[in-house]
C-alpha cells in the first residue's frame, strides 16, 4: 500500500478507533485512555513492518493488566 512504517501504525491504532467511533476510549497512550499496549521485541517500529508475519510480541496489556509476557499468555 506504500505507506511508511509509522503510517500504517497510525492507521491501525488511533485513526483505526476513529473510524468504529472509539478515540475517546482507546487508540493513543493518554490518560484516562484504556491502557491496552502491545510491546514487540523489536529494535524499533520499523523492524515491524518488515518482519511481518513473524510474532515478535513480547508483552500484551489489556485494560491495565498484563495478559501475555515472556510472549506467552497468562492464566
């Protein structure tokens, strides 16, 4: 689609929750925001873009609370 790295980042996290009416709630790291947050093992956002379809994420929180770490769910 030619887009940047840091395009399709945007284009799937805040203008995504824009689109299904939901910026207010989630989308962006902001206070008051519900804190979902994926961190990668990466060395940057680029590398992510060009190792798709390699799961390189290492921790997973939903709603304030870690659901996977070490990239395995917790139960």
């Amino acid at each position: 689609m030619k887009m940047t790295p840091a395009e399709v980042i945007s284009a799937s996290t805040i203008n995504a929750a824009h689109a299904v009416g939901r910026a207010k709630n989630v989308g962006s790291l902001e206070v008051g925001k519900q804190a979902d947050v994926v961190i990668f093992d990466a060395p940057n956002y680029a590398f992510l873009q060009y190792n798709f379809g390699v799961n390189l994420v290492e921790t997973v929180i939903k709603k304030g609370k870690v659901v996977v770490r070490g990239g395995c769910l917790c139960v």
